[in-house]
C-alpha cells in the first residue's frame, strides 16, 4: 500500500509513506522532500488514518451485537421470552449477536492505529487486553512484542 500526498500547487511539499509487509518482516518507508518539517508529520498521520475505517467499522459492529445481546437478554430476564426462544434465536443469528473469537494477529500498523483509537475515546486505562481483542476482533495478547520486534518491523526515513 503506497499512500501520496503530493501538492499539484507546490512540487517542493512531497511525502510518501509506503508500508511493506512480507510474511517474516513489516516495513514502514517514509520519503519527503519538503523545506517545511511538518508534512513529515502529516506523512505520518496520512498513513496511520489509511485502513483505520476498517478498524472502527470492527469496533461499531461488536459494539451493536454486545447492545443487541443485552436487549436479547433482558427480554428472557423479564420473560418475554423463553430460554429456549432465547437459545434459537442466538442458534438462527449468531452474526448479530455473538463476536467472533480473535485469532487474528495484529499487524505493527494496527498496534498502532488501535493505540491512537483509544486514546483519543480515553479508554486505555479502562480496557483490558481481552476487552481489546474482543472489540476489534484481533488477538492483542502479543501486541506489544509485535512492536519490540526490531527484526520484524523496520521504520525508515528517506529525504529525497
């Protein structure tokens, strides 16, 4: 994935930020070539927002099916229906109500992006890693040696 932002306007403000990723490595390369330091910045920003729509479309997605279960389980709580009608309705739609297990392993650019995600809803201290991997249907558990390995990911900084 190659993200651009290049001004038709103004040839000398260039950034690109291409991310590389193979089955044993990840690569960030980021190349500017500007006089002004903050489109390194916005560089940056650009590639971290790029895919994070899918991120948050996850999140929104199990958020509805934890609020749908709870309305399917107040309704047997207060016995509008029976627990068998509660059991074939999670049987007949278990897309709406249950969140799939997280086996996926995150990439270092979802780490990342998950990161700024929430941090910016103030969440980090209040959600455990299970909490986590729940929400975006990614298995956090090793998140933070996705990031330690050094052999594994690669940032590097290119001035053209």
């Amino acid at each position: 994935m190659t993200l651009d932002s290049s001004s038709l306007d103004d040839v000398s403000k260039v950034a690109r930020a291409t991310y590389v990723k193979s089955p044993s490595s990840e690569t960030i390369i980021f190349e500017f070539y500007t006089r002004d330091c903050s489109e390194f910045e916005v560089s940056i920003r650009e590639y971290l927002a790029s895919d994070k729509e899918e991120l948050y479309l996850r999140a929104l997605k199990n958020l509805y099916r934890k609020l749908d279960f709870m309305d399917l389980n107040q309704a047997l709580e207060s016995e509008d229906i029976t627990e068998e009608e509660f059991d074939q309705i999670l049987d007949q739609n278990e897309d709406k109500y249950l969140i799939p297990l997280a086996e996926e392993k995150p990439t270092m650019k979802q780490v990342l992006q998950i990161t700024d995600i929430l941090k910016r809803l103030k969440r980090t201290e209040e959600m455990s890693v299970d909490d986590v991997s729940e929400l975006f249907m990614l298995d956090m558990k090793d998140a933070e040696k996705v990031l330690e390995e050094p052999s594994k990911v690669r940032l590097v900084l290119k001035t053209i």
